[in-house]
C-alpha cells in the first residue's frame, strides 16, 4: 500500500473514530425516520452530512494534509523520502480524509434511495457520481491552495487552513449552484446548454465539466506537489490549464453571439 | 563524500553563507560548530537538498544537490533542530512508515524497523506510542527514522539541545557506533565539551563562512603551537607544504594539527629548522577546544579553502 495512505490510515481512521461516525450517523437517521412527515427526511439529513464531511470537514482535513505536517515539523522528513509525487497527493488526499470518505460514503445510498425509486437507476448513479466528484473536487482544490500557501511561510497554520478551506468549499458551491440550477431549467423547459454553437444535454454536460474541472485541480495538486518534492515543473500545462479555460469560458460567449 | 564549493545562500535581504567550500570526509564524525546564526543550519540544509544555493555547489557522493536532490534524499539522512513525530503512532508504526516512505520493500520493511530500533535502543518500546517517549527517547527515535535505510551520510542539527548529561553520553555513544559501521555523519552542535569524545574533525562556522577557511582535525592528530623568534611571512604557507593543517597562522607563531605521532612531530620540527625558521617553540598545545573554538570565531573570518 502507497506508504503516505498507509500512515493517514492508521492516524485518521482509528477504529474509535469511525465507530464514533457511524454511530452518530445511526442516531441521526434514526431521528430522521421517526420524525414527523414534513419536518426532516433521511434523504435531506443524508444530503446536509454528506455535505459536512466531504465538503466542509473534509477540506479543512485536506488542507491540513500538507499544512498540519509543517506545523508538526514533519514535512522535511517527507521531502526528503522516496515517496514520489503522485502517491504523496493521493496518500494525503485520501488519508487524511478517510474519515470524512467513511461518514460520506454512509450517507450516500440514503441520499441516491429516492432518485434511484422516483427517476431511476441513471439518475441516481449520475447524482451519486457528481456527489462524489463535488468531494474530491472541493477536497483538491483545498490541497491545492495549501501547497500554493505554504510557499508563503506564514507561520500562521490556522488561517492558513481557514482559507484553503474556504477555497474548496467555494468551488464546490460555485458547482452545485449550478448544478441545482437545472432543475429550474429544465421547469422554464430548457434541457440543454448551448456551447460553441452545439446543444448538450444540462445534466451530461455540468458532469463532464465537474470531471474536467477535477482533472484539472489533481493535476494542480501533482505538479505543486512535485515543486515541494524538489521535481523541476515546466511552464506548458499552466498554459494549456489557461487555454482550455479560455476555451471552456468562450463557448458559452460564441453561443450568445450566435442567438 | 561532500563536496562543497563556493556555496552562497541567500534569504531575503540577507546572506547567510559567503562563499563557503568544505570537503566532508568520508566515514569520520564531523562537527560543524558556531554561534546561533552564524549558518550552521542553512549549511546543513543546503547539504541535505532541502534548499537551493543562489551560487556553488554541494555534491554528495558525486551527485549535485541542484540536479539529483530526490538521488542524494536516497543516500542521506537528516535529523532537524526541532523535528517532529507522529506522536499518535506506535514507535513500530512510526518505523515502518519511515522505512517504507525510503522505499523499502513492504516485506522488508518490519525487519529494517526493527534493525534500526535495535541500533538507537528501542527494541523494547516499539508499542509505545511516540508522544509517550521521554525527549531522550524521542531524539533516539527521530534519528532511527532517519537512519532505518542504512543512508551513508547522516546530518544532525543540535541533536544534543535538550538531553540530560546521561541521554547526551549515550547519544554520543550511538553517533560513533553509526561511523564505526561505515557511515559518514555531520553534527551541528553547540556542547563543545562533548565534541571532542565523539568527532574527528570540527569546522567553525562564524558570520556565514568557515572560520580558518578549513576544518580541524580532533582526533588521530596532535595539536601543536609553533612560535618563531624571528618572524616568517611564508610560515603558513610552508606549514601548509608539509601537510600540516592550519587553526590559526601569523608570520610569528602557528597552531596547527598534524596527523601521526612522535616521528611526524619530529619530521616537522627538522623540516622547519633545514628551512631555516627560527623556532622558540614548539609544544603540544594544551588549550581546550573551547579556547581555540573562541579565538576562531574572534578572528577575522576566511573562507574558500578547502580541508
């Protein structure tokens, strides 16, 4: 097993702790399904979890991957191991989450249950495979932003992980904002978006967005990973990360000019 | 085995190494000694590629630190001023983990934790938790993480600072057990009085650059004062000449270490006088290595040569 993973495992996933979710989450969803009709379903309570520790929990874990391991003094030993860039960035993106990957991924088949009943087995993979992206997404972006901070040397390691977590919840929010607002779309009856001239399916197209968006972000977080690993970084991909903004940006512009 | 040249490092608006060139001897202890922030650390940085020189270089076993540094992490390893551990950790868990983040294989990796736990005296704490350990055990720790994949140069920064006078004695027993099976350590410290029990050679670092332009050999030489009646302006120089390594130099009167015993003290003492120097002294010199530490570091500092 990636050795970075291994340690998060055995630091973040302790059996208390995860006991300690799932029996919160129990409670929880408990309450849920006991509650009056109207005040609070299980799905709703899932979705506001899932919420709680991919997004707003598990950035602040992501961010303190990089950024916890300064202030403990502990970053110099790992620079100078043979852990090479790619398994660092996965090791902390997903070690130091597991946590937050376990109480998250117990709250995902309540959220997707109604979905998968009312519009089937499509829609409800295509949500749970956004949830998922949302997390890991918001999760990058915090990992990202802290290994771009650190090069400041604050020494101020809680505003620094205050604002990493800011910036992955901020993704995710811009993301979903958009993302929720198919629905009212698609009731005004627009189920497409226009872009360089061609019609996309709403739904298909925010998803192939997210997973592009996320490609993106993981690659941010290998190539700065690499910088602190001591791997030399050429300038192109930055500069094809810009073209392909400017890209993406300008195909919703060129449709405007269209119409 | 390390090979610096000409290396400036530089923070914003300030330099802290001027052109410093040292040569690291291959399986030997040497200590690197010198006020707080005369360099000492940013040296030791610089060796362990955990920094970039604005000019020179640093080669370690022939390989640059600018162009190899993941190369030369492979080969070295570096125990911080303060360093960190996982203190949730068990000592084993920490030992696995340092052995595997070195790229030990994964069914190699609990011997080589327990070879290493073996080495610094933790065989029989490995389920205790790190942030369980005394300082003294967590300093045995840190540098077992930093020695678990047999590195062939080891660089420590102060790692006395904070020991009592039993935990220093066995550090220092520790240090020349890892030289006597091969390995090539550096030693940032500020004990002097324990310098001399463990190092072979001592360098000053003063205001950025090597104090005397070179380091001094402690151990497997003699220590001699020479003074001239008549003073000699070449005297350094041909000191020099005869294989002599200069402390402190004038035109009437030199410290020098020389390696050897009787023989060689003789064969320099005849060398001086066939040349003509008029010697009114020359004896072993008696003062303590904190007294030449002193008059290194109060004298004009050099830098540039090499050992």
């Amino acid at each position: 097993m990636n050795p970075e993973l291994q340690r998060n495992l055995w630091l973040e996933a302790s059996p208390f702790r995860l006991a300690l979710i799932a029996g919160l989450l129990l409670l929880v969803f408990t309450a849920t399904s006991v509650a009056p009709i109207g005040m609070a379903t299980s799905a709703g309570a899932g979705l506001a979890l899932y919420w709680f520790f991919a997004v707003l929990w598990g950035t602040r874990s992501a961010a303190l991957s990089v950024v916890a391991e300064i202030r403990e003094r502990t970053w110099d030993g790992q620079k100078l191991s043979s852990i090479g860039p790619w398994e660092m960035m996965w090791g902390k993106l997903f070690g130091a989450t597991a946590a937050n990957w376990f109480g998250a991924l117990l709250c995902l088949p309540l959220i997707l249950a109604p979905a998968w009943r009312e519009q089937g087995a499509f829609a409800a993979i295509t949500f749970g495979v956004i949830l998922l992206a949302l997390g890991v997404f918001a999760q990058a972006v915090a990992l990202l932003s802290s290994l771009v901070l650190i090069r400041r040397n604050t020494g101020n390691w809680r505003l620094d992980t205050f604002l990493c977590q800011v910036a992955g919840i901020a993704a995710a929010f811009a993301y979903y904002s958009l993302w929720s607002s198919i629905a009212t779309f698609a009731r005004s009856g627009t189920e497409t978006v226009a872009w360089w001239g061609h019609d996309f399916n709403l739904t298909r197209f925010h998803l192939v967005s997210l997973l592009l968006f996320l490609g993106w972000a993981l690659l941010g977080c290998w190539r700065a990973m690499r910088a602190e690993l001591r791997f030399a970084n050429g300038p192109f991909v930055w500069l094809a990360y810009l073209a392909y903004a400017a890209i993406y940006s300008a195909g919703f512009e060129s449709s405007v000019g269209c119409k | 085995m390390i090979q610096i040249r000409d290396l400036v490092f530089e923070y914003p608006g300030h330099r802290a190494l001027h052109s410093v060139s040292l040569t690291i001897a291959q399986g030997a202890i040497t200590a690197l000694v010198g006020p707080n922030g005369a360099g000492k650390t940013t040296l030791l940085r610089c060796m362990a590629a955990l920094e970039t020189p604005y000019a020179g270089s640093v080669t370690i076993d022939g390989l640059d630190t600018r162009e190899a540094p993941r190369a030369i992490h492979a080969r070295l390893g570096y125990l911080p001023d303060f360093f960190g551990l996982y203190d949730a950790l068990s000592v084993r868990r920490c030992l696995h983990y340092a052995a595997r983040a070195h790229g030990i294989a994964p069914n190699q990796a609990a011997g080589a934790a327990e070879a290493a736990a073996a080495k610094v005296g933790l065989a029989d704490r490995m389920e205790q938790a790190a942030g369980a350990l005394s300082r003294g055990l967590r300093q045995r720790l840190a540098i077992a993480q930093a020695i678990v994949h047999a590195p062939a140069v080891l660089l420590l920064d102060e790692p006395a600072a904070g020991l009592d006078p039993q935990a220093r004695r066995d550090l220092s027993q520790l240090l020349l057990s890892l030289r006597d099976g091969g390995m090539s350590l550096v030693v940032s410290s500020h004990i002097l009085a324990e310098l001399e029990d463990y190092s072979d050679r001592m360098v000053i670092v003063n205001h950025g650059r090597i104090a005397g332009g070179q380091s001094i050999a402690l151990k497997g030489s003699a220590r001699l004062r020479i003074e001239l009646a008549a003073p000699r302006g070449e005297l350094k120089d041909f000191l020099v000449a005869q294989g002599a390594q200069i402390v402190e130099a004038s035109a009437d009167q030199a410290l020098v270490t020389i390696s050897g015993g009787q023989s060689e003290r003789a064969a320099l003492l005849a060398a001086l006088v066939r040349h003509d120097f008029a010697v009114s002294g020359f004896a072993e010199d008696a003062r303590a290595l904190e007294d030449v530490y002193f008059a290194q570091v109060k004298a004009p500092a050099g830098g540039g040569d090499q050992t």
